[in-house]
C-alpha cells in the first residue's frame, strides 16, 4: 500500500507539472500583436539584382520607439514575410548569405524578383506586440541608366547657390574592410560635370546653381562584400528655385480692385481666386475665402463651399493656386455680404474682397423657344398655303366673301362664249354647263339657249352680256373666224371689260400656233385658266377651284357657312337659289305684262323669259 500511495502522489504532481507548462506557453501565444498595417508612405522599388533596404517605420516615431532604447529593454525586433503562397507569416532565415540585418534595416544582397512582396518588422516582449509592414518591389532596369526612375529624393536648390549632393542611403551601409566607389550621371550622361559642377570623392559640388542643372541626377554606388560584387542605384530630381531674399508676401491677383462678379440669383456662383504663393523652403501657405469675416467651416452654412486650393501653374519654385468658392441658390441679400480672399506666410498676409453685381436676367432661353416655335409655325404656315392655297381662298372667301345678287340687278351669273363647232359645244353644255350648274349652282347664259328669236344680234347678245356678272371665253382657233359669232362675241367682251368693268376669265384648252391679236389681247385683259382634259374633269381639280374663285361668290347650304376641301356650294342651296330667284323674276314679269300687255322680244332665259328689251 505505501508504494502504491507513493506512485500516484508522483503521478499527480507530474500531471501538475504539465498542466502548468501548458498554461504558460498558452499565455504567451496569446498576445495580442497590435497591427499598425502596411507603411502609408509607400513601397520600396528596387532593380534587380542591386541591393536593397528595408527600414523598419516602427522607428520613424522616436518618441514611441528607438533602437537605442528596445537595446536596453527586453524588446526584440525580428522580421517576417508575408508572401502569396503563404497565409501566415514566415520567419526570415538571416542565415541566408544574401540577407543582413543592420540595426533597424534589413539588407537583401543582392534583390531577385523572388524576393518581392510584404516584409513585416516586429517588436516584441513577453508582454506585448506590435508590427508593421513594408512592401518591396523588384523591377527591371532600362539599360544601364533609366530616365523614367521615379526619384528617392527631390531637392530643391536656390538661384546661384552652393549645394554639395551626398548618395542617399551611403552612410546608412555598413562597409567593414571593403572599398566603394560611386559614380554619378546627369540625364544619364557622365562626361558634363566641369566648371560650375564638380566630383570630390562621393559628392558631387555644385558651386552656382544655374537653370541647367536642374533635372534627375543618378548614382551608383558600388562595393565588394564577401567576394561578390553589390551595387545599388539612387535617383535625386534636383528643382531650381528663386532665393529666400526680397518680399514673399502671397500676392492676389484676383479678385483685383477693379474687378466685377457678374452674378446670376437662383444659380449656383463660383467665385475664383488666384494667388502667388512665393517659393519659401519648406514651408506650407495658406489660402481660404471669408464671407462676413468668417471662414466656410465657421459660417456652417450648407450653402457655401470651398475645396481645397489646386495648383494652376509652377515656376522655380513659385505657385500660381487657386481657390474656389462655391454659393448655391445665390440670392439678393447675398450680395450685401462681404466676401474676401485671402493669403498668408511667414512673410506677410494678404487679402482682397470681391465686388458682386447682379446679372440682368435675360430670358434667352424663352426667346429662344419663342421665336422656334414662331418659325416653326411660320414655315408650317407657308407649307401649308403654298400646297393649299386655293383652298384657303376658297374658305376665307366663303366665310367673309359677300353675295353679289344682293348688290347688283345682275340676272346672270356668268356668260359663256365658245366656237360653234361640235367639239366645243360638247365641251361648254356637257362639262362647263353641267358642273356649273349642277354641282356648284352658278345661273349660266348661253347665247344660243337661251335668246328668243327676232330683233339686232349685236344688241341681243350685248343685252345678254350686260346681265351676266362675269364672262367666260373659251378660246379655240375658231373663235374668231371672220364674221362670226364668237369673233363679235369675244370683241363686246373686250367693250364690257373696259367699259363697265366686268370681269373676263378665257379657258384654255390647248396650245395655239400663232394666236391672232384678239386673243391675246383678250388674254391679257382676262384670267386666264388652262384645261388639263382628264385631269381637269373631277370637280375638286385645280382647274374647277380656280374657276369658282374666278366666278362670285355662292353661299353654303340655306345659311350654313360650311366648306370642304373639293366644293364650296351644295346642290341643296343651289337648287333653292335658283327657284327662289325664278319665282321673284316670274312674279315680277307677270305684274308687268298684266297691266302693259307689251310684247317682249330678243334673248330668253331658262324659264321662257328672254333678256329684257327696251324700246
């Protein structure tokens, strides 16, 4: 019993003892490493198969950490690498004859594209953890020199000043028993330093700055480290700049003090100000807009906006910025306020208000529309009048023409002449007549229908003529055969239209040869309308709209002002003229027969009744 008691006291305190040591290195795996992420000042580029550097940023804050001050505590810096094969971070084997550690660098000697990607430096305790990354890039070298390199460093030197360029990165190399040398390259060319420019030993000296030194210096360095050959390459793009000396007050060059905004209230105005900002070595200046005397971030008023300064043009070191300022829905009282531009450095200060005037409001674009529109309708206007023309005339005359039956003791329309040969007569009592009458409800004399027998022909026709409100001629080479009715006819038409001013219209329905005097005498003192044959016979031809523009007016339906596009008259109100009229005339005549019994001779109408004879 005591050894049995004894081997389970052993085995209970050897299980205590594993449990603690379990306990412990649980603890310290546990740790919460602070992660500060990727160094925000960006990555490290390097050719390859030079040297590269890495600098752990854990140390660019000695106020927080110094490699001077973890050497005395019981921080330790160690390296790591992330790469894309692997999740987690792995070591750095600093036994690898190409991998150095030197204080806070990590040197890689020589760098190969396989050596790119995310170095992670690292302080730690047992206590605590911290850790930064650092992203190397391994690029191909354009030749022997490249004068596309992005620079390691800008300097800026004055106007006719002594500067001595130092390599960067030389004195941060540990060389223990090795030589170097470093040669230096302007725009890739080493045959230019004399005079101005000279090599002493690492350095080069430049004794007066001068406009054409300005531009990408190269050097590169090389040494021999455990039987190899190392070099790496630095860039430096040297700026020309004006000296310190003189006045570097900010100068506004507007607003200027005879400058005017034109503003447009409703709208959104932008207010521009341009300064220089001379050069001043390592110095930031300062631009912003007031309005009140209160800068936009005090005003907090969602309606006015100004972004930061852009910079507009550079020389030797000179600025030319600007600096908008932005007001939405700009309104009236916002031209009592008082806004100023303003500029500063360590030289002096410098401020100019701007003087804002409201705008004319000037409705260009409601002219604009208006005076389209206008045109639009205008050229719709035309269009339409040019292709519609008599139809328009035909409506316009039909709603404000007025009825010559009630001004004149006209008994006839319209009297129509012709060429008695049976072509004509067919064309005048089958087309001219039929349509004339019957479609359109015009009262047509004709000579040969409607005459009575017995008296002079001269005066019977000349008393026929007299009743018609219009005569109509159809010319033919007929018509004014010698000793003929239609020659006397077409000669008391001329008398007519000269003497009583009756209008004449002559159809047309051929060409002539050689027309005779008459004619065109005739044809120059009448309206003149060409029969087209097929084409002129439907009553909504242009030969028929023509013609009822030529003859009076006929009024629409009983009082009805109606129109369409093929006739102005209906057979209703045609018909109804017609009987209304004959029955006034019947009436009228029988009266004066009854009480004269005179018997009347000459022309007669369509009812019996002849044109009147007096004597």
């Amino acid at each position: 019993m005591p050894l049995v008691f004894t081997l389970l006291c052993l085995c209970v305190l050897k299980m205590g003892g594993f449990s603690a040591s379990v306990t412990q290195a649980t603890v310290q795996s546990d740790i919460q490493c602070h992660d500060w992420g990727v160094w925000s000042e960006g990555s490290v580029r390097v050719y390859e198969g030079e040297v590269a550097y890495l600098y752990c940023p854990l140390f660019c804050h000695p106020t927080l950490y110094s490699y001077s001050q973890i050497q005395n505590s019981s921080l330790s810096l160690l390296w790591y690498r992330h790469t894309h094969t692997h999740e987690l971070e792995q070591p750095i084997n600093l036994k690898l004859h190409t991998l150095h550690k030197d204080r806070e660098y990590l040197w890689i000697q020589p760098a190969s594209a396989q050596d790119a990607g995310l170095y992670i430096c690292m302080l730690r305790n047992i206590s605590s953890c911290v850790k930064i990354g650092v992203e190397l890039k391994v690029v191909q070298k354009d030749g022997e020199c490249d004068l596309k390199a992005q620079p390691h460093l800008n300097l800026t030197i004055p106007f006719h000043s002594k500067r001595t360029l130092t390599c960067p990165d030389l004195n941060k190399l540990t060389l223990p028993n090795s030589t170097h040398s470093v040669s230096w390259y302007h725009f890739c060319n080493s045959h230019l330093f004399g005079n101005g420019r000279e090599l002493e030993g690492d350095d080069l000296v430049i004794y007066s700055m001068k406009g054409v030194y300005r531009g990408l210096y190269t050097c590169v360095v090389s040494y021999q480290m455990n039987g190899r050959m190392l070099q790496f390459t630095r860039n430096i793009n040297v700026i020309v700049v004006v000296p310190d000396a003189g006045s570097k007050v900010p100068i506004i060059l507007n607003p200027a003090s005879d400058q005017i905004y034109m503003v447009t209230l409703g709208d959104t105005v932008t207010l521009s100000c341009h300064v220089i900002l001379p050069h001043l070595y390592e110095e930031k200046q300062h631009i912003w807009w007031t309005i009140d005397k209160k800068t936009v971030e005090e005003l907090a008023d969602p309606r006015f906006s100004s972004p930061e300064a852009t910079l507009a043009s550079y020389k030797d070191g000179d600025e030319w910025k600007e600096r908008v300022l932005n007001v939405m829905d700009f309104s009236a009282d916002d031209l009592q306020r008082e806004f100023n531009c303003s500029a500063r450095n360590s030289r002096g200060f410098n401020t100019s208000r701007a003087v804002l005037k409201a705008e004319l409001y000037f409705p260009t674009l409601e002219l604009s529309c208006g005076l389209g529109v206008t045109l639009a309708l205008m050229l719709m206007m035309f269009v339409i009048y040019h292709v519609f023309w008599l139809e328009l005339l035909l409506l316009y005359r039909s709603w404000f023409g007025s009825d010559e039956r009630y001004t004149d003791d006209k008994q006839y329309d319209v009297y129509i002449s012709y060429a008695r040969n049976s072509e004509e007569e067919e064309f005048v009592l089958s087309t001219l007549r039929r349509v004339l009458e019957s479609e359109f409800g015009y009262s047509v004399c004709i000579f040969d229908r409607d005459s009575l027998p017995g008296g002079n022909l001269m005066e019977s026709v000349l008393r026929c003529m007299q009743a018609c409100r219009r005569l109509l001629v159809v010319l033919s080479s007929d018509c004014l055969c010698e000793k003929s009715l239609g020659l006397l006819e077409c000669r008391l038409c001329l008398y007519l239209h000269h003497a009583a001013r009756v209008p004449v219209i002559t159809v047309r329905r051929r060409a002539f040869s050689a027309p005779c005097g008459d004619i065109a005498q005739l044809r120059n003192n009448s309206i003149s309308i060409r029969w087209h044959d097929a084409r002129s016979e439907r009553t909504n031809s242009r030969f028929w709209k023509l013609l009822r523009l030529a003859l009076p007016l006929r009024p629409l339906a009983l009082g009805k002002r109606l129109i369409d596009s093929t006739s102005s008259h209906s057979d209703l109100a045609s018909v109804a003229t017609r009987y209304t009229h004959a029955q006034t005339v019947s009436l009228s005549r029988r009266s004066k027969g009854g009480r004269g019994g005179v018997r009347h001779q000459g022309v007669r109408d369509r009812s019996g009744r002849g044109c009147e004879q007096k004597g």
